[in-house]
C-alpha cells in the first residue's frame, strides 16, 4: 500500500510504500509553471492541504502578485491505492492574456529510496523511437538529460535551456508519457506519467536524485481552467508492463 504525508505550508509530499520501509519518495508540485516564452511561477505555493474521500489529499492556492510572473490558481490532488497514486492537476488563468503552451515541471525525487535510486542511469526508462530505452543510451549521469514529447514545440521548455547549463535538451524525443525507474534487484519498478505530455527529466545527484514528468496544459485563455490526469506508480511489475499498463489505464491503446 502506497501512503501519503504532505508538509503543511510546503507543496511537497512524501510517498512512502508498505513493502519498502527505508524507502521514501518526495514529490514536488509545482516546481515551476511555465508558458511559451515565459515563466509564470518559480516560487513555491503556500499548500494548506487538506483530506479528502477515501484517502485523497488536495490543496488548492493562488500565488501572490510578483514581477515578471503569471497570476495562478493550482490546484493539485493526489488519490493512492495499493500500487498506484491517481493525480490530477488544474491551472486558472487569472489574467487577462492568454497563456500558449502551458506546461509545468513537477519533480519525483528517488534519492531517499535506497532500493530505486539509479545513480547511473541504467535503470531509469524513457520510451523513445527505439521503445522503452535506458537514459544511459543516451547521456552519461552525471549529467542531466531533458527529452521533449515528440511533436510538442519546446517553446516552454527555455528554462532547461542555454543559459542554464544544468540541463542538456537531448536531440532524441519521447514518444510516450511515462518515465521509469526499475528497483535495484528489478522487481519493482516506478514510473510517472501524464495523459498529456510535455517533457520529461532526469537527475542523478545525491542532493537532487529525481525523475520529472512534466505535463502538457495547452493554451489557456483568460479566466479558463484546464485539468490533466496523471500516474505515480510503485508495484512489483516490470517496466514493460508499467508501460503496458500505463497506455491502458490512460486509453492510449
């Protein structure tokens, strides 16, 4: 069974699963809110969680008017269950321009997870052209590699890009919504995903060690409000049928 303890003023949550004592998993949303051109938020909401139906816990918060970034309303839901986390995330336009390409960075820190943590890459998926694939394939840790969702324009992603050079945009694309990590002894395996899809991350630092799955909002005009439904999983199966199960719980095939 997969348990939830959220920090209180603090957009932060800690998993934990009953199988993994030692284990934890913190989860960080939002990280940053971004549109195309444009950041709208990179500071961290005031969360007053609060309990909701058969386990779920939500929090719902308006950041305060800063220079230079968006005016948001984030409401952010997280529903576990014995292997899965069903999350679900609403932006708010509260200005009065549109936003183009909105997409939001959300991270899933491994680091404190002894059995998952992957400080090389090797067990760390992303599902590429080629099909599910190591990142390692792709770019040695201890970089940080970033990978767009194929067909997605990238005009929100500047952030991860030059003049940041903590980050690298890897000229190879996702083709599915999904990044994953395998245990150490490969009989579980995490995975994180969105039913829309803007890019996904990796990090293998001890101070950050995490995956990002970064959703894909869409425009959002003015006064307007758009969900997107998404997955944490932690369960004793492989990545390919974290895949597999994934594209048929999200209706991808």
């Amino acid at each position: 069974m997969i348990h939830l303890y959220p920090f209180m003023l603090y957009p932060g949550v800690v998993l934990a699963h009953s199988e993994f004592p030692e284990d934890q998993w913190s989860l960080l949303s939002p990280e940053g809110i971004f549109c195309s051109g444009r950041t709208l938020f990179r500071q961290e909401y005031v969360a007053l969680w609060q309990n909701g139906p058969n386990g779920q816990i939500f929090y719902e918060a308006i950041n305060p008017p800063m220079e230079n970034q968006g005016l948001v309303k984030y409401r952010f839901l997280m529903a576990p269950g014995n292997d899965v986390i069903d999350i679900k995330l609403t932006l708010t336009n509260l200005e009065n321009q549109p936003w183009k390409e909105v997409m939001v960075d959300i991270c899933l820190m491994d680091v404190r997870a002894p059995h998952f943590y992957d400080p090389d890459y090797t067990r760390t998926f992303v599902v590429t052209h080629k099909g599910l694939s190591p990142v390692a394939e792709f770019l040695a840790s201890p970089q940080r590699p970033v990978f767009r969702k194929a067909g997605r324009t990238g005009d929100s992603m500047h952030f991860f890009g030059p003049p940041n050079t903590n980050w690298i945009i890897m000229p190879e694309q996702v083709v599915q919504n999904i990044v994953i990590t395998q245990s150490v002894d490969r009989k579980w395996t995490v995975g994180f995903g969105w039913e829309e899809l803007s890019m996904v991350a990796c990090n293998s630092d001890l101070a950050h060690g995490c995956i990002h799955a970064d959703p894909h909002l869409g425009d959002i005009d003015p006064g307007r409000s758009v969900t997107v439904a998404g997955k944490i999983y932690i369960t004793a199966q492989s990545p390919e049928k974290v895949l597999d199960r994934f594209e048929m719980e999200m209706k991808f095939t």
